[in-house]
C-alpha cells in the first residue's frame, strides 16, 4: 500500500545522534519554546522528558497525568512542561514528537495525550496512518500544515534542544521528571506529590 505524504514526510527527518559524556548541568530554564500547561507563574515547575515510543511514558500520561493535572496543574501550583527524549524505536518516536511538536501550541498536551493512547496499538504492529489520525484532527492544523512543518530545520532543533538539554541534566531514560529542577526518581503520583510539596515547603 502506498504511504501516505505525512508518513513520507517525517520519514526525512534524521535520527538523533547520541549524546556525548559530560558533567551533568542544572536542567535548562523554561523557555518560550516549551510547550507547557498551568500557571506560568505558579510556584512549583515539573518538567517531564518522555518518549512517544515509550510504554511506560503512555501508561504514566494515561494512568497519572489525568489525576496529577487536576489535582496540581488546574490548581495553580504546578506548571507541567513536556519535553522530547525519542527512544527507539526512532521511526516511531521522532515522527510523533514533531507531529506533537507541530500542533497549535493550545493543542500540545491534547495531541500528546492521543498519542500516548493510541502507542500500545503501533507497537503491536497497528498502522501508524490510523495513530496519527485523530491526533492530526485534535491539533489545530491540517494535515498539510502538519507534514510542511514537521520537517523543517526549526520543527528539527526544537526536539534536539529537548534531547541536548535532557542529556545535559542526566536525564537518560523516559519519563524523566525534575521538580524545581531536582531530578525525581519516583514517577508515582504519591511521589511526585511528595517532590511537589516538599518544593512548595522550601518557597
């Protein structure tokens, strides 16, 4: 069967080279490159660095994400910022993140949210057509928006900036989490809301 264009065009985006060694840095500051939900002045910030590809990732925004935004994001005191960390496969992970990554920016987090729903039924084989589908329709663009900017040089070093900076903080696995920038190990929501009021505590 022939591929559709989209599928032919986030194929020309290059996989992501390996990061080299280096001493580990603070996790980089928020920017307005971020795509972020909540107060942007809220006390306490909880970046996440995931993958499309990645089951675990998919069963955290499916199974936590609903509960941990309403009951810390809709409530002012976290803002929740998501960034790329593509595992492998790449052919999966890299297209999603900049079909994600194209969105309206309004968008983002219901695109993501679709995408990590539909994950289990790519990976098992399903056609990748019919994952992007409904998040193509949930994103504020069409179709064609979406293919003409998934390729471009910007849509590109958006994504190597999340892995350069992930990389940079040690955050080498997906999910990843930092809590006011402190790297947080237990991706739990009882771990996360622990990290989050101990943050809150130090203000």
């Amino acid at each position: 069967m022939r591929r559709s264009l989209l599928i032919a065009a986030l194929a020309l985006l290059a996989p992501l080279a390996a990061a080299p060694a280096a001493a580990l840095e603070p996790v980089a500051p928020v920017t307005a490159a971020d795509r972020t939900i909540g107060r942007a002045d809220a006390p306490v910030t909880v970046i996440e660095y995931a993958s499309f590809s990645c089951p675990t990732c998919a069963n955290w925004h499916q199974l936590v994400w609903p509960v941990f935004k309403r009951r810390l994001v809709d409530t002012g005191q976290v803002r929740f910022v998501f960034r790329n960390l593509p595992t492998q496969p790449e052919q999966m992970s890299l297209p999603a993140a900049a079909l994600a990554r194209c969105a309206a920016p309004e968008r983002f987090f219901e695109v993501t949210s679709i995408l990590m729903a539909g994950q289990a039924a790519v990976l098992r084989g399903g056609d990748r057509e019919d994952w992007y589908a409904p998040a193509i329709a949930a994103s504020g663009r069409t179709q064609a928006q979406i293919e003409a900017c998934a390729t471009t040089p910007a849509t590109r070093a958006a994504i190597n900036r999340d892995v350069e900076t992930a990389h940079a903080a040690g955050a080498h696995h997906t999910p990843s989490f930092f809590v006011n920038g402190r790297p947080v190990s237990d991706r739990s929501l009882g771990g996360l809301e622990v990290a989050v009021r101990a943050a809150l505590a130090e203000r």
